[in-house]
C-alpha cells in the first residue's frame, strides 16, 4: 500500500483550531526554521482511510490467536481502555497540586498495596516505563544497597545464559560485569555452577521463575539461600508470573526486589510494542532507594524517567485487578498454566517439547531433530503458520533450546482455539515431510512474502524520500 | 467475580484429564509445597464490570479536571483532534506486540516508518528510531550514544528540565559515568562556564532549548562551542516549537531528543509519553531501541521491517547500546497521526498561536503592578514571572478552575498553548489583578 506521503495532497486539510484571537508575535529572523515542513497534507476522510487500511494489515490478540512466548498476549479487555480514557485521569496534568491528584495518587496506592500483596513485596514504584526498564531501576536498587553499605567490591551480577538478553544488558547499564551461568541439563539453575559463580564480589543474581523454558526452578529458596549466604540480592525478573500470581510470591521464593510487566500480566495492551509499565517491587529495606521524580517529589534520590511513570497504564492494570480480585487473580494463573499443558500434550503427537514434563504457562518446542528430518526449520513453521492465521511463538528463544519455539497459549484462550492450533501444527508436522518447499517458501497467502533481512540491514532506508 | 477465562469448569476438568491430571494442584507439583499460598489473596472479591466502572470513575472524580491550563513544564495541554483519539484506539494496533513477524506486522511497521520521516522532516537530522519512553530517557540515552574510551564525560545544562537532569544522573549513576551541570545565567546556559567546562574528556553537551524557564537557547552558538571542543551536541527541543524554531539540525546537533507528549498525548497524569530521538546518519548505529527499515520482500515488492537490530539488547547482550525492549510505540504511531492530521500548515498556526497566547498573556500579568518578568530572553510558550502572594494567587486561580503556572524558584512558571482563548487569559490576569490589589 502507499505511504501516507504518497498520498498527501497539497492544500488537503482538517479544520482544527479558530482563527488566532490575539495580536500575532513576530520572533527575531535568526530564531525561526529555515527549512521547509513537508508534512503530508491530508483532509480528515484521507487520514481515517489510510490508518484504516494499516490496521488491516496488523495483527492484535484481540484479532486472534497469538501464543507468543514469554510476551503473555492475553485479551485486552475494553473496560480499561475506557476507564484510561475517563478524564478525570487522562486530562491531569502531572505537576497538578497535590489536593487536584488524589484520585491519580490513590490509583497508584491501590495498585502498589494489590500488587505488594500479589509478590510478597512492602514497597513498589510505577516509574519504570517498561520491563527492561523496570530492570534497570531493581539492579539500581541493589547498587545502591551494596553502596550504602560502603560493600564495594561487589562487581558482579550473575545471570543463566537461558535469561532474556535484557538481563545482561541491565546489569552492563548499571555498571556490572555480567557472570553467564550455564543452565542444567534440565533447563534450571544449574546449582553447581551457581556455587562456582558466587563469592563476595558478587552484588546479585537476576532470576525468571518460572524460566524462560517455562519450567518452576525447583531449587528456589536453595539458589535465593546461596546468594544471600554470599551477601548478594536476588532480583526476580517478573516476565513470567502470570504463572504464579496468586498461588506463589516471589517473595516467599526469597527475591529481594522484582518488576512486573503490567503489559503482560494485568492485561494492559502491548501497543504494538509499546507502551507497556515495569512496576518495581522490593523489601521493605530497599524502599528508600525507589526512585521518584525530581520535580514532583524533590531532589535526592534517583530517578529513571520524568513525572510517576506511564500511569494511564497502571490505571488499566488497577481496572483488570479489581475486575479479577483475590479469586481471578490465582484463576487466570492456573488456567494460564493449564492451557499451556494442554497444548503441549496435543502438540507432542508431532513436535518434541524441549523438555518433557509439566510446564508452567509456556513451553518450548525443540525443533532440532525436526529439521534434520525434513530440512524444515523452525523459522519455515513459524512462516507457515501466518498463513494459517496464527500468529506464530516466539523463535529462537531462549538460546540454550536449539531450533526453539515458544508458546504461551494464556489463560484467555478457549479449549476450542487451542485444538485448532494443535491441529495446525499437526498439519504442518505433515506437510514438512509431503512437501517442505511449500514451507521453506511460506506465508504465500500474507501481506507480504518473507522479506529481505540482509538488505534492509546492509543499505538502510529508515525514512521515506520524495522520488 | 470478573474473569476473562473463557473456558467452563466442566471444560477445565476435561482438559486437566487430557493431560491425566485430576486436579489444577497437580499443575504445580514442582513448586515446593512450603511455598505456595497457603490463604487466599488479601484483595477485594472480583467484580462486574458495572462496580468496576463506579469504582474507578469515584477514583477519578478525586481528581480536579481544570477548564484552564497555564501550567507546562514538561507536559503540555494542547489540543488533540478527534480522530487522534480515536484511530490508535483500534485494537489491532492496541493489541498486537512488537512487530517480529513483519509478514503480520506490515501495519504497525509502516506507521513507524512514517513516524520516523515525520520525525526526520521536523527536526531536520538525518534517522530517528522508534522511539524510547520518554524525553528524560532519551537525552539519558543519547549520553550514552557519545561516550568512548576517551570522552567519558556528559555536561547538561542547569536549564534542562530537572526531571531530565536527574534521569541522565542516573543513568550515568548506572554506568559509573561523570556528569557536570553547566550553570546558567540570567535564565539561559552560561556561555562562558560552557567553554570552560568542554574539557578533553567530555563526550557531549545536552542543551533543552526552549528551556525549563522557556527561554530560547542561542543553541548554533552554544554547538559550535561543543563542536570546537570535538564534543557532540544533543539538542533537547519541543516539537510543536519546530513548526517555527531553527530545527536541531539548523542548529548542528548530533543527537536530538524530545518528550513527545504535546503530538497528541493526552497529560495523563505523566505518561505514557514519547521518547523521541534522532540523529546524524553517522551515529545511525549507534542510536538505540528499535528502528524500522524499508527492504523488498520475496516477490520484489516494498516491504517494512525491524533493522538494524544488531545494536540491540537480545542478539548483543551485555554488549548491546541500550537494554530497551518495549518501547512506546502506539505513542509513536499517535505522533504520526497528529503530525499527519496538522499538516505543515495546521502544525505552523498551533506553534504560532502557543507563542501568541503566551506573549498576551505574559503582556496582560507583567502589566499589573508588582508583576515582573524574570528573565527577559525570547520564549515560544513559557515564561517565570516573579509576583508577591504567590500562593495566594494561585489559589484564586485554582478556585476558578484555572490551573495556574508552576512555582518555580521564586517566581511562577506560566505556559499557554493554542487551546485557551483570549477570554480565558483575560480572565486569568483579572484575578492575579485582583489578588495583588
């Protein structure tokens, strides 16, 4: 389809504002642009249709099904699209007095106190625009912590060469050198290896319970036990507990702070990536190192990004925790994890499951034996199943499963979804040994074909230019 | 009790027997029985949706919405057109993630490609990415951009915006990074201290131009000073203010940064807002976050895709630029829009009428006895008055439903934007008259 540019009109419009009602003001020459502002010119019809025709062109999870692993795209209910947009939220202003904000204030204390209660955590920020975010501020907490201690020799985060690669780019943002741990045969904490890694230069471990493999590390409060014994904290990376909300904390586990994508477990759109919110969670003798802003709140203390955070989210997440309450909460959990297991064991006719046993709320195809079969890869599946509709699992993650797939059905999924999937992956199990060019060719019924990766990386168009 | 779990408990219990399990306890046979919850949640009981929206509706009556607003610093109460309410709205765009499958995905990469140009178009620099969180996390990123080995320090101006200062402290906390405020003078960055201050080992200068008082930098000046010194030049600015003011790259910037909020966000209380960066095409690999490419796909037709991710956190680890993953893409997606629904001309008379309003408004408060302007630089919409009562004057205001300036130092902070009419401003200097009478 076209650009916007291209079909942008010249003199087309919309009537937005009335005429100026004041005398105009004239800034000194030297001041003003001297380019041109080739905005597109569009009338209003122009610009419904054309933001129209891309949204055919996008898939949602409340278009259909998207198991995409690790990201939790569960259904994003309406009611928190509405109630983000109530004025009395969307219109205030942040540096409002105090008594204007009591409303925004006790959403945020709500919030904290539900999503305290919810992690076994005393203290929580909403600052973190993000989960990598969110990360940056827990890791900043256990700098902090270790600094004010005067305990400065402690250089190292540990981290499993299973985590997300958010994890190590946080602990290199917050100045530490990254210890990649090697994962057990069984996908867990190799406990070992742990002990080999721990020692008193070490200022923490950063830990996703369940895994990325979507496994429950059974050996928790044994891996939490060991670093504290070293004085290290222990950070629990929160992209995973939709899991376990409501019938495990990771504070009962011994994590010391956490973040919690609110994008993934409490529903909040992704927004096509983004906005989402990272809120922080920590014990109660790392609450005086939350961060907070400069200017609502006063000099002094760190902060990772203006005002209290991307609060129009944390509203939603607050509408979806009061919608769900104290039973919701740990239903959504098990049914998340229910889901996932019986996907796993339709699918497991067909592809092998990296590791063959219970899982948590996602689980991890190895395709690796596969594609030695058939010559199809995991990346040939993943194509196919766009053309079937289905959005496909993430790929080739996390990097210790080799040809992976990772799905997470969510708990939002009916029955009825998850045998249509597992019936696509049959067929495609099939198809690679009846006719895998077919595959290694796929989507053939999308938007586009399979695009050209090296090309876009190696001359770069990153901007639209009039021929 | 609400629940967005589509399946029956007759249906639940089937699909546990599917998988030869004959309760929901046994999904969780890993956990250690010691650990799990043994009481229900301390939350209130699940509800319908009605309760749901009274509950938060009552939260949000708790707020005050003001009919006027002449409080900036930092989030801006412009205009948002209907249709920038309504088309990011749409739940494939709300409900999709990043876009890693681009065959799915052409929609949401094209709307940040044209965010991109758009970005390009305004500011005049060369690539700009697919955003970060917001303004403070961009200049904090854009820091990180200009260091090596040698050049390890940052300076930022004292009349950045404090939020933004202290951001890019932390991230230099995290990194174990100098940074070094450079001081003002007379409500602008001192020009002298600046030179003084471009030692050998600094990397960059973060100049905010309209500034936190509103002035306007002499920015070309102050980069050249930075370029002389073989330091980079990140110019923070307002992207409304760019209809009519010298682009960051009229004004030599490597790297520009801005809080996206005022292309159609509403306030909300502080986000979610838009981080926007751009840059010279030869810091185009090191910019981070996401970037969207056009290539061809199979069939040799134009087709849109994440690029460039070799900078990025999931393929380069603890080497990679940045950590960010989730960026704020639907705010990129309704900047786009509200630059698309402006247009170049609807863009110049919204800048126009900001810098109108707020030079009458300025005229009508520095006209009443005991009313004097602070600092007597060029603004767009923002400017600090010193004023006896200022509390008491801000009150009067807040009585009115008039969300009066910010206070700032000794003085007020006032902003207007395109969306007060003369009326409201009139009325607004009534009552300060009224209070210092």
């Amino acid at each position: 389809m076209k650009l916007i540019f291209e079909k942008s009109m010249a003199g087309h419009r919309c009537t937005l504002l009335p005429a100026c009602d004041v005398p105009e003001v004239e800034l000194d020459s030297a001041l003003l642009r001297e380019s041109e502002l080739p905005l597109p010119e569009l009338s209003e019809q122009e610009i419904s249709r054309h933001y129209t025709q891309l949204c055919r062109r996008v898939h949602g999870v409340n278009c259909g099904f998207y198991p995409l692993g690790s990201c939790t795209m569960k259904y994003n209910p309406r009611i928190d699209e509405e109630m983000a947009a109530l004025p009395g939220f969307a219109s205030v202003h942040p540096l409002a007095p105090e008594k204007a904000t009591e409303g925004c204030r006790e959403v945020l204390d709500v919030a904290a106190q539900y999503l305290c209660e919810i992690t076994g955590m005393d203290g929580m920020t909403f600052q973190p625009a993000a989960g990598a975010h969110g990360e940056f501020t827990g890791v900043l907490l256990i700098k902090q912590y270790h600094r004010s201690r005067g305990d400065l020799g402690r250089t190292k985060i540990i981290v499993p060469d299973s985590a997300h690669g958010t994890n190590p780019a946080t602990a290199a943002m917050c100045g530490f050198e990254v210890v990649n741990i090697a994962s057990a045969p069984d996908g867990c904490v190799d406990l070992e290896a742990l002990k080999a890694a721990l020692g008193p230069d070490v200022a923490g471990l950063m830990l996703t319970n369940p895994n990325t493999v979507g496994l429950f590390d059974e050996n928790i409060l044994e891996i939490t036990r060991l670093v504290h014994e070293c004085g290290g904290l222990c950070y629990y990376d929160g992209a995973n507990l939709n899991a376990v909300m409501g019938v495990v904390r990771p504070g009962d586990m011994g994590f010391d702070c956490i973040h919690m994508n609110l994008h993934k477990t409490f529903a909040t759109p992704h927004g096509g990536g983004g906005p989402g919110a990272g809120a922080v969670g920590c014990k109660a003798f790392l609450k005086d190192f939350l961060p907070r802003s400069a200017l609502m709140e006063g000099e002094g203390r760190l902060q990772v990004r203006s005002f209290a955070g991307n609060f129009l989210v944390v509203v939603r997440a607050l509408t979806y925790l009061l919608t769900l309450g104290r039973e919701g909460v740990p239903e959504a959990a098990i049914n998340a994890v229910l889901n996932a297991n019986y996907l796993m064991r339709k699918i497991r006719g067909s592809f092998t499951p990296a590791f063959d046993r219970t899982c948590m709320h996602e689980f991890v195809l190895d395709l690796s034996a596969f594609k030695k079969e058939t010559g199809v890869s995991a990346l040939d599946v993943a194509k196919s199943l766009i053309d079937r509709g289905m959005h496909p699992p993430t790929m080739y993650f996390p990097l210790i499963v080799h040809e992976a797939l990772m799905l997470e059905p969510t708990e939002t999924e009916s029955r009825e979804t998850l045998d249509e999937a597992a019936a696509i992956f049959r067929e495609l199990y099939d198809l690679a040994f009846r006719d895998p060019e077919q595959m290694h060719t796929a989507p053939h019924n999308a938007q586009i074909g399979r695009p050209d990766e090296v090309k876009a990386a190696r001359s770069p168009i990153l901007r639209w230019t009039k021929e | 009790m609400g629940s967005y779990v589509p399946a029956t408990a007759a249906e639940r219990q089937e699909m546990l027997q599917a998988i030869g399990m004959r309760s929901e306890k046994e999904l969780y046979a890993d956990v250690p029985a010691s650990m799990l919850l043994d009481r229900p949640l301390n939350l209130p009981a699940g509800k319908s949706e009605l309760e749901v929206r009274r509950e938060m509706e009552a939260l949000a009556a708790k707020n005050k919405v003001y009919a006027t607003v002449l409080r900036g610093a930092g989030a801006y109460d412009h205009y948002i057109p209907s249709i920038v309410k309504y088309i990011p709205a749409k739940e494939e765009f709300l409900t999709a993630y990043t876009p890693y499958q681009a065959e799915m995905s052409q929609g949401i990469l094209q709307s940040i490609f044209e965010y991109q140009t758009m970005i390009c178009d305004l500011t005049g620099m060369d690539v700009s990415n697919a955003s970060v969180y917001d303004g403070a996390t961009a200049a904090a990123e854009a820091a990180a951009m200009c260091r090596d080995r040698k050049r390890t320090v940052t300076l930022i101006s004292a009349a950045a915006h404090p939020d933004v200062i202290n951001t890019v402290r932390t991230y230099c906390y995290g990194t174990g990074h100098e940074l070094r405020v450079v001081p003002c003078r007379d409500g602008r960055t001192d020009s002298e201290a600046l030179k003084e201050m471009l030692t050998e080992d600094v990397a960059s200068f973060i100049l905010q131009s309209p500034n936190f008082y509103g002035q306007i930098e002499d920015a070309k000046a102050l980069g050249e000073l930075v370029h002389a010194a073989k330091a980079q030049f990140v110019l923070s600015f307002n992207p409304i203010s760019l209809a009519l003011l010298a682009t960051p790259g009229e004004c030599g910037a490597d790297i520009a940064v801005a809080e996206g909020q005022p292309l159609g966000l509403p306030m909300g209380w502080g986000g979610p807002y838009l981080g926007i960066m751009a840059s010279t095409g030869k810091l185009m690999r090191k910019l981070p976050g996401r970037i969207v490419g056009q290539t061809t796909d199979s069939r040799g037709e134009r087709a849109f895709v994440l690029s460039l991710q070799a900078r990025e956190q999931h393929i380069r680890r603890e080497k990679a630029s940045s950590n960010i993953c989730s960026n704020e893409a639907l705010c990129a997606l309704t900047a786009g829009l509200y630059l698309a629904t402006l247009g170049p001309d609807g863009l110049k008379e919204a800048a126009k009428q900001c810098l109108a309003k707020a030079h009458y408004l300025c005229g009508a408060l520095c006209a009443i006895p005991g009313v004097t302007l602070k600092y007597s630089g060029p603004f767009f919409h923002e400017f600090l008055t010193v004023l006896p009562k200022r509390d008491e004057v801000l009150a009067a205001l807040d009585d009115a439903g008039i969300l009066g300036g910010l206070p700032v130092e000794d003085g007020i902070l006032w902003c207007a934007t395109e969306k007060v009419s003369r009326a409201e401003l009139d009325r607004a200097a009534a009552i300060v008259k009224e209070v210092l009478a």
